[in-house]
C-alpha cells in the first residue's frame, strides 16, 4: 500500500490534532516536514546500531566516500564553466575557479550550450591531455559538428583522479549537508629529528625495504607512503608494512598481508617513509578563530564552511584526501499535497512516522511559545 504526501498531511494532523490543523496551511506544512526531514536524519544517522536504521537511510546519504582535494579545499556545488572553444576535435574549457586537475585526470560536465559534438559534451565523461592552467584543460572528442558556445553555460559536475580512476576530485556534485567527515596526511616518518630514510629495496616478493636506522619505531600493520625511490618502481605508492627487524620492512597492498608487492626494478638509490594519519575532522566556528588553539592540527583537523566550498585546517600541511559521510541534494522531500508519488520507494513506513512524530514535536513546542508570548504582546498592545 503506497503512502503519498497526502497521507502524511493525515497523519500529521491527527497526531497534532485537528483543533490546531488551522494554524499551518501546505506551505507551512511543507517547510515543517523538510526540517523534521533532516533531524530525523541526523538522529537516525548518530545512533545508527542496526540493520533497519541502515535501511532507513539508504535512499539520502552516502557513507565513506573518497574525494582528492585542491590546496585543502573541495567544492560542494558544482563548478560553473565561463568559456568552451574548439580546434577541430580539441575542446578548451575555462572555468570561472581554479579546478586543480591534471593530466589523466576524467572530468563530466552538464548543461553546456550549444556545441554539437560525439560523444555529446554532456554527460560524459573525457579525459584532460594537455597540462592544464589553473582555471583551463583539454580534451578531445571523436567529432565536432556544429555550434558555438552559449556564454557562460555549463557545470563542471564531476572530476575523477587519473591515477586510480575512482577517488573524486574538484567537487561533491551531490552535496548537501555533511555528516562526519575524516581526513587524511602524509606526515614524514622523524627519528632523532631526522627524517627516515630508505636505503635499499629487493627486487622480490613481497619488496622488502632497508631503513637508514634500526629504530625507526614503524609498527606491523601500519598504512604508509614510500617515495622518491629509484630502479625498483613497485617500491613507490602506499602500503601496508610488515616488520621483519628493527631495519627491514616487508611491503603488502592489504593490511592481512596475503596480497605482497613485487619488485621490478634493482634498487639504485633514494626514498623516503610517511606514516599516512587518517584522523576525524570537527568545525570550525568563527568565534575559534581568534584562538591560535583552535586552528586545528592534523591529528585534530577542522573544517570551516564557506564560499560553497569545504576547507581543511591547518592549511600549512597538505590534506591529500577526505572520506565523508553525507546527505545528498537530490532527497526526495515530503510534499503533502502531493498524492501520486509513493514515498515508500524512498523511506520505510516506520521512518515516516518518525518524521512525523519529529513534526509534532517541533511544532507543538513552537506552539507553547507563542501562547507563552501572547500575555506580553497583549499588554504590549494595551500601553501603545
């Protein structure tokens, strides 16, 4: 049995009673519920203990995803393109912000007009070949047939790293509120105020690395990047270590050690260790920010919102990633005079309900208040 807007207008005037169904026209009823929305989302999401919870949000956010970021930053709208020319099949976007992507990197854009192209500018995915400028990038398309560009139309909707094809970058096309949200560093490896180094690295399975001191306090399963390494490529990336000594390193791609790295190379020279710190980030709200202490740190990173961006604090050492849990922006919302669309596709039945009980809630404590103000407005009314 399906359960539409209409039916949620039912059940909230019931529960609030009719007497004060008056007070509220569609409108009103509307805003009440979008709000009651995403506090049952939120309270749902930070006491999330079983499967039906899982269940109930499955449909409004998105949990662990992975975005690269630009000079700390990541837009959460999508970034507006100011110019798009052609050379035969060579296509040039220029954006309004600078974009960050390289090389290699896949971008998707929407509403562009009005080239005519294969495959369509649209909706695609296309990757960037020349070094970019900041704000400009290249890409090819099989055919151009016709058309010249509407000024100022069209998004960036989406970027995705080269190197790995999947962890995103530029911006959270989807974006709507955040929900937790962690970051991650590359912190160089220090012992007795030096920086560790590696010294050798076998051309074996798994790579075994050779540190430039026997106390270099690195742990068993610790997550780690290698760079800077030279004749044993492999050797290069981030990995999982295995200790054998106090000097020697086992590199895995798993931290339960059954996928090793092999080498390809002999090593001849260079390299270096970063321990990676994955850490949860907190706001930053502005009245912190007259406290040097609360700038934020990487082992307690902030971010401030602002600009349709998120920022990463501190932003003197590099955030190379976040992976966020978040609401996304294409929700569907609860319109009560709405009698056709099933709300059920979107929510369980019993998540609607709490919805509403949420409603009442906030509705009647507002209601309280104003019969709390009325004496006072009434006196205040009397002595004009």
């Amino acid at each position: 049995m399906a359960t539409t807007g209409t039916d949620i207008k039912r059940i909230l005037e019931e529960k609030y009673d009719k007497v004060y169904s008056g007070f509220l026209d569609s409108t009103q009823q509307n805003d009440l519920l979008k709000e009651s929305l995403f506090l049952a989302i939120e309270r749902k999401y930070q006491s999330m203990s079983e499967q039906r919870d899982y269940d109930a949000l499955m449909s409004v956010i998105k949990v662990n995803k992975v975005f690269a970021l630009t000079s700390n930053s990541i837009a959460t709208r999508p970034i507006a393109i100011s110019n798009v020319t052609n050379s035969t099949t060579t296509i040039t976007v220029t954006t309004s912000v600078a974009t960050g992507v390289v090389v290699g990197d896949q971008i998707k854009m929407a509403q562009v007009s009005t080239f005519v192209t294969t495959p369509a500018l649209n909706g695609n995915f296309f990757t960037i070949l020349t070094t970019p400028t900041s704000t400009s990038f290249t890409f090819s398309v099989t055919t151009f047939t016709s058309g010249a560009y509407v000024a100022d139309t069209g998004y960036i909707i989406d970027a995705i790293d080269g190197t790995d094809g999947v962890t995103s970058k530029l911006t959270i096309g989807d974006y709507m509120h955040l929900l937790a949200v962690k970051a991650k560093y590359n912190l160089p490896v220090i012992v007795r105020n030096n920086r560790l180094k590696i010294t050798g690295a076998t051309k074996a399975q798994p790579i075994v690395l050779s540190l430039s001191t026997s106390n270099s306090n690195l742990r068993t399963g610790e997550q780690v990047t290698t760079s800077g390494i030279y004749g044993n490529g492999n050797a290069n990336g981030t990995f999982y270590l295995k200790k054998i000594n106090d000097s020697k390193v086992a590199l895995y791609y798993d931290d339960m050690f059954l996928n090793p790295t092999s080498g390809n190379g002999d090593y001849t020279g260079g390299g270096f260790v970063s321990r990676i710190q994955y850490n949860y980030a907190t706001a930053l709200f502005p009245n912190q920010k007259i406290s040097e202490y609360e700038s934020g740190t990487v082992f307690e990173p902030k971010f401030e919102r602002g600009d349709l961006t998120l920022r990463f604090l501190p932003d003197n050492v590099e955030c190379e990633e976040i992976t966020i849990d978040y609401i996304q922006n294409n929700m569907q919302l609860i319109v009560v005079t709405n009698s056709t669309i099933d709300l059920e596709q979107f929510y369980p039945f019993e998540f609607l309900i709490y919805v509403c009980n949420i409603a009442v809630e906030l509705f009647m404590e507002r209601l309280k208040e104003f019969e709390s103000l009325q004496p006072a407005m009434i006196e205040a009314e009397k002595s004009k």
